[in-house]
C-alpha cells in the first residue's frame, strides 16, 4: 500500500509540475527579440545618473533565457551586457555581466509578467554585494529592466538603473 501511495504522488507530483514548466517557456517565449529604448543608470549611490541608449537582443529556449547587448551613455561611452538564465521548478538562476565585465550570480522566480532576481555582485558595489534586479515585461512590446540597491548611508532602497524598452520589428 505504502509503495503504491508513493509511487500515485510521484505520477501526482510529476503532472503537476508540468503546467509550470510550459508556463515559463509560453512567458520566456514573449521576451524574445530585438529591444531598444532609453533610461538612465547610477555608476554610484549619491552621484547623479547617466542617460542611457541600449539595444538588446534576447533569445529564449523552453527553460532559458538569454540576453546580450549594449548601453551607450553620455555620447561616447559603450558598455556590453549579458545575461544568461535557465528556470527549473519555477526558480530562476544564472549570471549577469554588466559594465564591470565580471559575473554576477542572479537567483529568483517569476511573479506575473516579472521575472524578480537577487543579485550576488562579483564585487563590492553600493556598501555590499547585494541587490535586486527586474526584468518585466509590460504588454505585448515593452520590457522594463530595473536594478534597485540599498543605500548604505540610510539604508533605503534605491533606483539604480531603469531602462524602458520597446520591441523592434
């Protein structure tokens, strides 16, 4: 009987996550493409924020999303970004790298149309290395990208990049 329970849980447990796999592939599938937009980024907490230009292309697979491109800001100033992330049991992992060049471990899950990301930076920014990153999709042809990051002085969380993104056709 007991191997008989278990084996109807497993079965049980096995369909069961099977909607939330496809759930992320349908949501991964609407990141990909090619986006451009504007917004603007803190280099440091307490500076003021650089206007940004950047144009992305994202591609998806049934549990992976990958993201590579480039910020421009105050005219002559270039930066390549990435991110790489898989999904498994509905939980997000993966790397980002950012103007630093070096890796940062990203970690989270899918709440609505955002994908909520801890940061781990390679690096000491902001008084830690610690800090939270968005990426949410906002109707059919935008995407926002948000990090926000605690300030070491008060303690408050602040907006340390936010770039609004439009589809390309």
């Amino acid at each position: 009987m007991r191997t008989l329970l278990a084996a109807a849980l497993l079965v049980a447990t096995a369909f069961w996550s099977l909607p939330a796999s496809a759930a992320e592939s349908d949501f991964l599938k609407t990141l990909a493409g090619n986006w451009s937009g504007k917004g603007t980024v803190l280099t440091r907490i307490g500076v003021r924020p650089i206007n940004v230009t950047c144009n992305l292309a994202m591609a998806s697979g049934a549990s992976s999303l990958s993201m590579q491109g480039n910020c421009r800001g105050l005219l002559v100033v270039r930066r390549s970004i990435s991110a790489d992330l898989t999904v498994s049991d509905r939980r997000y992992r993966g790397t980002y790298i950012g103007p630093s060049g070096q890796p940062s471990a990203l970690s989270g899950a899918r709440r609505g149309n955002a994908i909520n990301l801890g940061v781990r930076w390679a690096r000491v920014t902001n008084g830690d290395r610690a800090a939270d990153m968005t990426i949410e999709r906002i109707g059919s042809d935008r995407l926002r990208l948000q990090t926000i990051d605690k300030d070491p002085a008060t303690g408050r969380s602040v907006v340390t990049s936010r770039i609004d993104l439009s589809r390309q056709s």
